[in-house]
C-alpha cells in the first residue's frame, strides 16, 4: 500500500512542477523585456537621442507598470523637454513607488507649472531628502523672492551660503533681497562679496550696487557706480534718473543738467524731468531758462 500511494503522488508532484514552470516562463521573459528597455533607453540617452530614449522609457512601464527606475528616467527626459506636467506625473509616480530624492523635481515642475504652493511643499521636503544640496535651498530663496517674501528669501540664502559660501550667484541675490528690505549696507557687502568671487560686474549689477550706496549716503561711491553702469549702458533710464537725482542732491547743477536731459530725450513727455532740469539750470544760475522749463513742467497737470 505505502508503494502504490507514493506512486499515486507522483504524477501529483509532477503535475504541480509543470504548473509552475509554464506561469514562470512569460514572467521572466516579460520582466527581462522591460529591463533590456530600460537599458536601451539609458544608451540611447546617454548619446544625446532623447526622443529614442523617451520611447524606450515609455515601452519598458508599458511592459511593467511598477517599473520605478523607468518612471524616474522618463520624468527627467519630460522634464529637460519643459513638458512638466509629463514630468510631474512621472516623478510622482516614481516617488509613490519608491524612488528617493524625487521631491526636489517634482517641487521645479510645480513651480514651471505656476503652481507655487505646492512648489514651496514639495521643495521643503526636498530639504529633508537632500539636506547636503544646496540647489534646494537656492531654489526655495528664489521662489519666495518671486512671491515677494523678501525676509524668507533671505533666510534659504543664507542656508545655501552655509552649505557653500562661495556661491557667488546666491551672494549676488542675497545682496537684491536685503535692498528690497532697505538693509543697504547689507546689500553692499553681499555685492562685494559676489565680485569678489569673479561675478560679472555688468550694467544691472553696477546699477544695484551703485543705488545702495546712494541709500547708505555714499554719494561719490553710488555715483561712480551708476557712471560705469552708463557707460555699458547709456540709454537705461533709470540709471540716468538716478545720477540726475544723485548730482542735483550734491549741488553739481552743471552734471544734473546733462543728465536730465539724457532722460527727457528718452522720455519727452515726462514732466517731473523737465521741472527738475528747470530746477538744475536755475542752480546752475541760468534763472530764465530754468522758470521757464518749470512753467511748462507745471502747465501740464502732473507736476504737484
């Protein structure tokens, strides 16, 4: 009896081994075609074929929806293609299938996508995931100084300085945030620091630097600024509005003079500087001309 019952569980035993030999067959070959995908999607990305890659991405989560790495891979493709809301969808994905450190992507497609609520929540917990990089806190500075939050903006700098305080972008910015909250001494040392460390002391940056000075009362400081400004510059009004103010509140008349009228030949209906030209010619001496700018100044209506 025991030899016949073995016998009789044989074909059992070999019953259940066939079973599972045929279900394990399309499974491996289904999990290997995504992952062959995947790798021709890397290869084709790593020679510059982005469009080839995005397809291979695509065809290796059709063949495994879990697929994480794939999902990722496919977000940053979408991503560096500016088709964020592809790239917020992919990233997500990943993200709730486990792939790390995908918050700080999704927090910048959030943003591209006007979306700032969700960009600030998303790049907190980025800060969280990513403590040693400091592109999120640099990200996170800019966006609150986008939203006008000039005091937070000034906090993320200066954790982005922390982590490298040579950033010389980020001491640049920093040095715009604490003008923006009339800190302006802070704002000249951040400027100073930024040069320092080579950044390109173009119009707007001798512009910005050279309006500190003037609210910090260093008149020849700002004015020489702002000069240098207008020479790589010479038709930006507001640099010459701020020189025409800067040397008419010195007293040089004879410089107010030509700086106003750099002003009105680029804005010939604005008032308030031809009654300030009148008032530089009448320090200067020229009494008539200068009434007589005035009174036309006054004639229309918005000079008070």
């Amino acid at each position: 009896m025991m030899t016949f019952r073995l016998i009789l569980c044989l074909p059992v035993v070999m019953l259940n081994l066939a079973i599972h030999t045929v279900n394990a067959v399309p499974l491996n070959k289904w999990y290997d075609k995504a992952r062959d995908l995947y790798r021709e999607g890397i290869a084709f990305r790593k020679s510059g074929q982005h469009e080839a890659a995005r397809q291979r991405f695509a065809a290796a989560i059709k063949a495994d929806s879990a697929f994480t790495a794939a999902y990722s891979a496919l977000g940053d493709i979408y991503f560096e293609k500016k088709s964020y809301t592809d790239a917020l969808f992919c990233c997500r994905k990943a993200q709730q299938l486990g792939a790390a450190n995908m918050s700080r992507q999704i927090g910048l497609s959030y943003y591209y996508l006007h979306q700032y609520e969700n960009a600030l929540e998303a790049l907190q917990q980025a800060l969280q995931e990513e403590p040693g990089n400091k592109m999120v806190p640099y990200q996170l500075a800019q966006l609150y100084a986008q939203l006008g939050n000039y005091r937070e903006s000034i906090h993320y700098y200066q954790e982005d300085l922390l982590l490298d305080s040579t950033h010389t972008a980020a001491w640049y910015e920093l040095g715009m945030m604490w003008f923006n909250v009339t800190e302006p001494a802070k704002a000249v040392r951040a400027f100073e620091k930024a040069a320092t460390l080579g950044c390109k002391q173009d119009a707007v940056f001798l512009f910005n630097t050279g309006a500190a000075w003037l609210q910090l009362q260093e008149t020849e400081k700002g004015i020489a600024c702002l000069l240098k400004a207008q020479e790589l510059q010479p038709d930006d009004e507001q640099v010459g509005f701020n020189l025409a103010q800067a040397f008419y509140g010195k007293g040089d008349f004879e410089a107010a003079v030509s700086q106003w009228e750099k002003v009105l030949c680029l804005q010939p209906t604005n008032a308030f500087a031809m009654f300030m030209l009148g008032k530089s010619y009448m320090g200067k001496g020229e009494m008539e001309r200068g009434m007589a700018l005035c009174d036309k100044a006054t004639a229309t209506g918005t000079i008070r």
